[in-house]
C-alpha cells in the first residue's frame, strides 16, 4: 500500500541528501571556481543506476550526468567497487562533457551490498593542456589537458596516492585542485552516510519501493505535461558566430515533433565537427535537450530517472553536436548554449508565452594565469561573464545574468583581487545595449581585468561578438559582445576565441552582449521606458528614437503629447 505521507517524506529526503552534498563541497572547496562561483553539481543514483535526485545546481551538469555516471560504472565494473572506493572520471567520449568538469563517483554500501551511488561534478580552474585554466582554441582533445578515464581515486576510504600524484603532475594549479578532489570525496561520504540514514530508518526494501515509486511517479506526469504541448513539427536554425580558427558560422538546426509519443529532439542537420573548440559531447547536447524540456512543463516535476525517460533525441555522430574523438570539447558548453537558445526559437512556433527571446547564449569563458610574483606559485583563475536574458512574453528579461542550464556567479571583485595579482578595474551595466521591445531584453555587463605584475596568459573562449541576441516576434535584437585588448589607452578589438599574452599595465575588457526584445519597442508602456532612462539602462535618444518615447529630461516625465505624435507616425 503506497502511503502518500511516507512518499512525500522520502521524496523529499533523497533531494536533501544532494543538497546537503552541494553545502558539503561548497564549505570544503579551495577554488573560487567552486566554493565561490557555485560551478559543481551532485546526484543520488540507485543501485541500478538510475538517478534518484539532483541539487539546484548547473543545470546543464545535471543532464550529462544522467549519461555520465551509469557509463563510467559500468565501464569500471562495479564488481570492482567496494565500500569506501571511488573513481574519478572526466572522459568526454565515455560520456562526459570538457575535461574541466571532473566527476567523481562513490558506491554506497549497506548490509556488505551497493545499495546506490553518489556522485558530483565540479569544474577545476586548471586540467593542464596548452593554456592556463585549459580554455583556448586547440585544435585536438589531447591539447585540452588531461584524460581521465574511470579510476579509483580513493581505496577504502584513504586516498590512491599514485594516481593522485600522476592527476596532479599534469596540472598548474596543484594546490587548489588538490583541495578540490578533497572536497569532491567528503561531499560523496556526506551523500552515502545520509542515504544509508534514510535506508536504516525505513529499511532497504521500503526505500526501493518508494523510489521505484517516485520514478514512475515522475515519468507518468512528465508524459501528461508534453500531451499538453502542442502537436507539430517546430524547425529553426541558429550558429555560433565562429569556431576559433575561421569565421566560418557553425550551423545549428533543431527539429522539435510532438506527437503522440511524446516529445523527440532532432539535431541530425547540425554541422560537421570542427577541428576547432566548439564541439558538443552527447552528453552535452542530451543535457540541452533534457534542460529545454524541463522548462516547457511544470515546475513541480521531480527530476529523476522518469523525467529522463522523456528525453528523446536523434543525433549524427561526427557532428558538432555528437563530436567523435579526436574532436576538441572545451568549448562544447558554447555550443550547448547555442543549441538551447535554438530549440526555444523551434518552440516559440508552438508555445510563444513559455520562451524567452534571445539571451546571452553563451557560457563567455574568462581564463588567465601566470606565477604570482608574491607566491612564485603557478596560479590559474577562470570564471564566466553575465549578459542579458531575452524578454519573455510579460515581462523585460534580467540584466547581467547567467542564463539557461549556467547557474555559476561572477566572482566578487574583493575575492578576485584578494587572491589573484589583477584588479577589476571597471564592472557595470552597459547602457542601451538591450534589445528593445515590447518587453526589452536584459542590458549586458562590463568588466575589465587590468594585470598588474609579470607575464600573464588570458584566455577568452566566449561568442556572440558578430551577432546579437535574436528578437522575438518584432522585437529588436540585444547589442552584440565586444571583446577589448586596452594597450597604453589605446583600444583592439579581439576575437571570441583567442589566447593573449599581456604584459604589466595591459587591460582586457569583457563587455557582453544584451537580450533580444519580445514584440515591437513601439508598444512598449512609455512609463517603463521612462523608468529605464531614469535606472541609466536606456539614453534619452534611444527612448525617442528606438521606443518612440518622448522623455522631457528637465522635468523627468514623459511628454505624452509628443509620443503621441511619434507613435502615430511610426
């Protein structure tokens, strides 16, 4: 008999056991990247490998690790795994995504049997290769840094000294990474001892029973909230501006069908890998599927495996969105990006009031490092830049932030400064870079690095400096991305995908791009015009010229007289 008070009561339990994962490595980490910057997420799998839940984390991580951690096991042997044992893994073509993201994966043991697994995934500054923090345009994975495939990092809950050692040997960052890996272990034994809790006070098969439940449960109502979408066939294109090496667009296409079967995802027409740093993994391109589907039904779904179950996707491997080995992937997540912000454009045809316009579309990688003349350490630092969201269907889209499956933090500037040898010399919205509209998109963010001491190598691995974000049924599109190498005064505008040696004095400048605007700028309430100009997001001109909005700047009203007369002229 299902007790519905009991259920509730599991249910809730094992996503509190990722949470408290998540708080476990959070406190424990070294790196800004993961104590500060939040890029990590974690997961509870049964013993069949089926995950159970995740924690509010990075979206796009959650959807690969479904993939991720059942391959690697599996690959492993899980045989092999004894109590206190855990791998390590980050091998993109055994399912996992850039070699930055490392997983680690622990079996949890009651009663002498596997019971479930734990497993988290957290993004290290620094995997070696041919650039500090490993981002850079590299032309094969094994440039990128090092290969990981399922090893035991731990043994008996003491840690494998030899592979440890031969981990680090490859990085620049020893010190935090290694602080890391730690961090990543006790959030693992945090997970299996508050599972084995939960097991001990019900019993094991009580705890099969309801998460067997709770899987059904979440595939039955996932499967009602897609026979509510519309029924149809929903196409649309995109690109990333360029892949690093050419000014070549990387053609993306989706074709979304929501029949009576569900809901399939179809990525066949995409283009050919690249030698280039813009190829996707499976796993990240499931993971774009997976968080776009999330977003289109009710927010009250729990996310397990029955949730994953309506995930259907059709890929071509040897495309940028099914790359094949020797393919780079550091900037798989960009591709990732763009793809989401495609799927949604397909599926504005169908439910326009549930997509956003054009966002930022892009992770916008901030990689640098050097020997720090204090330390005489090697020091890595890496972090992602905010930009608009896309106006949605009512209401403008937020300035300055991560969007869709990336929910990391800009570091605060006090951090960076504390610990790295650069200042942040300028962070601040930028003015009129939204896309106008009905409801406008969201303004992008500047924020300028200026090194101070010695040689320091500066990666950006970022896009969306040909084009801006799109608009969406009349609206404008969002202010493209401007990359800036600041010299003596003097201002270069540099690609997207570059590596820069800077010497002393030199600053690089990050000022991304705006979210596309949703419907026609004219039909926008002059009063939240005026309220823009008067927060500095929008100039008078604009306001006049783009929103057909008259603003008496003496007064700081609008003058309803003269938009009267421009908007009956537009």
């Amino acid at each position: 008999m299902n007790d519905p008070i009991k259920f509730e009561v599991i249910r809730n339990a094992l996503v509190e056991t990722t949470e408290e994962m998540s708080v476990a490595l959070r406190r424990s980490a070294y790196s800004t990247n993961i104590k500060t910057r939040c890029d990590y997420s974690c997961a509870l799998f049964d013993r069949d490998l089926n995950v159970l839940a995740q924690c509010f984390a990075q979206a796009n991580h959650l959807g690969s690790m479904v993939r991720m951690v059942p391959m690697a096991v599996r690959d492993y042997g899980a045989e092999n795994l004894g109590p206190g044992d855990t791998i390590v893994m980050n091998d993109p073509y055994l399912g996992g995504v850039h070699l930055n993201d490392i997983f680690v994966i622990s079996p949890v043991y009651y009663d002498n049997e596997i019971c479930g697994y734990v497993s988290n995934l957290a993004h290290h500054v620094d995997v070696g290769g041919g650039a500090p923090a490993s981002v850079g345009a590299f032309r094969e994975v094994f440039q990128e840094g090092i290969i990981i495939p399922p090893v035991k990092l731990a043994v008996d809950g003491e840690i494998n000294h030899d592979v440890f050692r031969l981990i680090l040997g490859q990085i620049r960052s020893k010190r935090e990474t290694a602080g890391d890996f730690r961090a990543q272990i006790a959030a693992n034994n945090t997970g299996s001892r508050r599972f084995v809790d939960l097991i001990e006070r019900y019993g094991v098969d009580t705890v099969r029973e309801y998460t067997g439940r709770l899987i059904d449960y979440s595939d039955r109502i996932t499967r009602e909230e897609v026979a509510k979408l519309p029924r149809g066939e929903f196409t649309a294109d995109g690109v990333v501006d360029n892949d690093g090496y050419t000014d070549d667009p990387v053609k993306l296409s989706a074709r979304i069908v929501v029949d009576e079967e569900g809901i399939l995802f179809d990525f066949t027409r995409c283009d050919p890998q690249r030698s280039a740093p813009v190829n996707s993994t499976y796993s990240m391109t499931y993971a774009a599927a997976a968080y776009a589907l999330r977003c289109v039904i009710a927010v009250d779904v729990p996310i397990n495996a029955g949730f994953y179950r309506s995930v259907r996707l059709v890929t071509t491997e040897g495309t940028v969105t099914h790359c094949s080995p020797p393919a780079p992937v550091v900037g798989g997540w960009e591709t990732h990006m763009r793809l989401v912000e495609v799927i949604f454009r397909a599926l504005s045809q169908a439910i326009p009031e549930r997509v956003p316009a054009g966002t930022k579309g892009m992770i916008c990688h901030s990689g640098f490092g050097g020997i720090d003349p204090e330390t005489s350490e090697y020091y890595c630092f890496l972090e992602t830049m905010g930009g608009g969201y896309g106006g949605r269907f009512s209401s403008d889209g937020p300035d300055a932030v991560q969007t869709h499956g990336q929910n990391t933090e800009n570091a605060p500037i006090e951090e960076t400064e504390m610990n790295y040898p650069v200042r942040i010399v300028r962070y601040e919205l930028l003015e009129d870079s939204e896309g106008a509209g009905k409801f406008r998109g969201g303004l992008g963010l500047r924020r300028d690095y200026k090194f101070l001491h010695g040689e320091t190598s500066f990666t950006i691995l970022s896009d969306r400096n040909r084009w801006g974000p799109p608009g969406l049924f009349g609206g404008m599109d969002g202010k493209r991305a401007i990359y800036v190498l600041e010299t003596g005064g003097e201002e270069q505008e540099v690609d997207s995908k570059v590596t820069l040696s800077l010497q002393p004095g030199e600053i690089v400048s990050y000022r991304t791009c705006g979210g596309g605007g949703f419907g026609p700028p004219e039909e926008r309430d002059p009063d939240l015009v005026l309220k823009d100009v008067r927060e500095g997001k929008v100039s008078p001109s604009r306001a006049r010229d783009v929103y057909r909005v008259a603003i008496d700047v003496e007064s700081g009203s609008v003058d309803v007289a003269e938009t009267t007369r421009l908007r009956v002229d537009t």
